[in-house]
C-alpha cells in the first residue's frame, strides 16, 4: 500500500490527470477568446525575456475576485479573472513572469508532490489535534490530577512512537511545517525570477495591491461582529507564502535605481 501511495506520484507528470486536477481541484478553466487575447501577448513578452518556448505551456483562467495566480504541474499558468481584468499588462507580466519562475525552477512539480505526498501528514496532525484537545478539556473537569494524567499519557505515547516505530509519525506531523517552509523559499525565488526579467517595480505594485487587499479583509472581519483574526506563530509556520513585507525586502536590490 505504501508503493502504491508512492508509485501514485507520477500521475502528476500525466497531462490529462493535469488538467483534471487544475479543472476540479483548482477551479481553472480555459480562456475566452477575449481573455486570450489579452493574455497571449503579455505572456509571449514574458517568454521572450525569459527565452523560453511559450507555447509548452497552457494559459488558464479562475473565475475569482481576488488577485492571484498558480503555476500548476509542470505546465499550467493559471490567473484570476480579477488579476486579468483589473492589473495593468505591466504587472499582470509581472505575475506571469513569477508563476513562470516557478516552473523554471520547478517549484510547481515539486510543490504538488509535496503536498499530495504531506498529505497523510495532515490528517494524521488534524486528527491528533482533535483527540488531545478532546483529552485535555476532559482531563480539566478532573483539576491537577486529570491534567497531570493527560500529561503522562501524551508522553506516554510519545515515547512509545520513538522507541518502537523510530519517530516516524512525529517525521509525519513535521512534514506540514517543512514543505511551508519549502514554499515561502520558493516564492522568493519567483519573485527574483520575475525581477530578473525586468518586471521588479510592476511586482513590487503587485505586491502592494495584495496587501492591501489583504488588510481590508482582515478590517471586514474585525467589523463583522467577531474579533479581528490574530496570526498565530503556528499559523506563521504553515504559512506558504512569505509575509509582504519579506517579499519586499527581497525585491530591494531590484528596485535600486543603476549607478
């Protein structure tokens, strides 16, 4: 069962399992001919710049009131309908140049294997989640002794996981964190690719747009009867994407004007 969840892995390299997958797991779909029209051009000048076969990749659309993009599998360059309709033809190249980064460098390849590969990972750590929260609020009702039981059995079990299955489990709980991890790096080197092209202010603007789209969903939801989301250090971890302000840190070298 293991060989086949591993041998599984390759169907990502399948173009038809491909675009099932960015069809029904990543609501893409094909362009109008109005939205290629608007698109081809701007990504042959990407291309160009980067001196690379356009056409050995596929311009898909998701219909989408937020700005983004994903570069999908090995061949899939995905944009909202907000990004293609609302951005400049500067910065949308901006945004095509830095998902093309990805699969040059191939970060799309691998980020899909990675989390198709996580994703027992995930279950496991949700799971584990739920179980020891359950554990501990029932171990309250009981004061010191309860929570100094529920304290002994984690590290019961804990202990049981290394010493007979060599921590392969807690390895498991890890992999979440690690392929995050993973991602932030290589959103920053997406981003060097598209600056390395030419495109760092019109992504530096990107940048801030989704920022402060960013901010205002966090106003809306402080406004909306509930308290405003804080960002916790787990949530910081598992994060995929590198704060804004990182990514604009990374960009300075880009931006300084030539002496």
């Amino acid at each position: 069962m293991i060989l086949a969840w591993l041998a599984s892995g390759a169907l990502v390299f399948h173009r038809p399992t491909e675009s099932a997958l960015a069809r029904h797991l990543l609501r893409l779909r094909y362009p109008t001919p109005q939205e290629r029209a608007t698109l081809e051009p701007v990504w042959r000048e990407v291309t160009a710049r980067a001196g690379v076969e356009g056409r050995a990749y596929e311009l898909w659309v998701e219909d989408s009131d937020s700005l983004n993009a994903v570069a999908a599998a090995g061949h899939i360059v995905g944009v909202t309908s907000f990004a293609l309709n609302r951005l400049p033809n500067g910065e949308l190249a901006a945004v095509m140049a830095h998902e093309l980064g990805h699969h040059v460098g191939g970060h799309a390849w691998s980020g899909l294997l990675g989390h198709w590969y996580a994703l027992p990972g995930r279950i496991a750590w949700r799971l584990l989640r739920a179980v020891t929260g359950f554990l501990f609020h029932v171990s309250r009702a009981f004061s010191c002794i309860g929570v100094a039981f529920f304290g002994l059995c984690v590290g019961g079990i804990a202990f049981a996981t290394i010493s007979t299955l060599y921590g392969l489990p807690l390895l498991l709980l890890g992999m979440p964190y690690a392929l995050a991890a993973v991602g932030r790096r290589s959103e920053l080197r997406a981003d060097r690719h598209a600056a390395a092209l030419g495109f760092a202010p019109m992504l530096a603007a990107v940048l801030e747009k989704l920022h402060q789209q960013e901010q205002q969903r966090l106003a809306a939801a402080g406004q909306g009867g509930g308290a405003q989301p804080k960002e916790t250090a787990a949530s910081r971890l598992l994060s995929s994407h590198p704060d804004y302000h990182t990514r604009l840190y990374h960009l300075q070298e880009y931006l300084q004007p030539a002496r």
